[in-house]
C-alpha cells in the first residue's frame, strides 16, 4: 500500500509540474525562450536577448502567421525581433517577384520599420533603395552573420534612416527605418533565427 501511495504522489507531482510548465509556456515570448535556450546549450550559436514585451498577443500571433507564410513562399528563414520599440500597432506584409522576395511593415507608434527579404536562388541583390548620402557606416558580428549597418540621409529628410542588411541561409535581408541609431541597434542586436 505503501508504495502505491508513493507512486501516487509522484504521478501527481509531474502531472503538476507539466501542467505548470504548459501554462508557462502559453506566452509566445516564453516558447520563444525556452526554445531558443534549449538551441543555445546544445551548441547552436543562437544567443537569446529578452524582448521589452510591449506587443500584445494578437499581434505576436498575426507576426507568427505572417512569417510562416513567408518562409513557406520564399524558402528561406525569416527573422525574428525579440526587441521592439514600444507601441507595435501592427504587422503588413507582401510577397513580390514570384515567391523570390517579400518585404514586411512594422507599425510602432512612432515610426516604420520595414524588413525586405530576398532569396538569392530566385532573384539578384541588389543595393538600389538605399538612397541618401552616407553619414555612417559600421558592420557588427550576430554569431556568423555579419551585419551592415548605414545612416543615410536625403536632402528632403528631417530624420535620418538606418538601414542593416545581410545574408543568411541563401536569403539577402534588409531592414530600414526612421529610428534612432541606439534603438535601431538595440533591435538589430536582438535579431535571431
């Protein structure tokens, strides 16, 4: 009797710990976390940054649809942002030149950041949409990728625009926008795939 009680109890404490874990796990952040923790320690060079959690689950469901249906179409890995500025109102997207590049609009309070993405079996790169004068120009390391990053101006500009862009898994990116240099950074910094 002994026993059976025992392995009642350890059946109970694990269908408690389970159901615990599960509800943790009901935020897009956390399966985010846990996954790309777990991707880390087994030697993946992923390394997770926490986001700033600002954006509603709505919008993180409508961003998760919006990127599987991209990489469904282009073939090719479509990044993720675990930090956003504040005030994500919303996610549009497009898919262009046969299934070979799609851009998405990131809608914040503030400003627009649009990610373009081209898969470089279906298309070619090009520069071109980078206009303005060149005011800096830097590149950083994300794990094996390096990435570009350019402030650039135009004579009709009142704010400068960042541009980042680089490769990864046969797949030419490029995000731009409005924003200041240190929040661009902070955002480029906490890209992953």
């Amino acid at each position: 009797m002994r026993k059976q009680t025992k392995r009642k109890c350890v059946g109970y404490f694990i269908a408690s710990t389970v159901g615990i874990f599960l509800a943790s796990m009901t935020s897009h952040t956390n399966r985010i976390y846990l996954k790309h923790t777990i991707q880390y320690y087994v030697g993946n060079d992923v390394v997770v940054e926490s986001g700033n959690g600002e954006a509603t689950d709505g919008v993180e469901e409508e961003e998760d649809l919006v990127r599987q249906n991209i990489q469904q179409s282009l073939g090719i890995p479509v990044p993720v942002f675990m930090y956003r500025p504040d005030g994500q109102k919303s996610v549009e997207y497009s898919i262009e030149l046969g299934n070979a590049a799609a851009a998405i609009e990131y809608s914040y309070e503030n400003t627009i950041l649009n990610l373009y993405m081209l898969n470089e079996n279906r298309a070619d790169i090009s520069e071109e949409g980078i206009h303005g004068e060149k005011i800096k120009e830097t590149s950083i390391m994300k794990g094996t990728i390096r990435v570009h990053i350019r402030k650039v101006k135009g004579p009709e500009d009142k704010k400068a625009t960042m541009l980042a862009f680089w490769r990864y898994a046969k797949g030419y990116y490029k995000l731009s926008g409005k924003v200041d240099e240190e929040e661009f950074l902070k955002i480029v910094k906490a890209i992953y795939y």
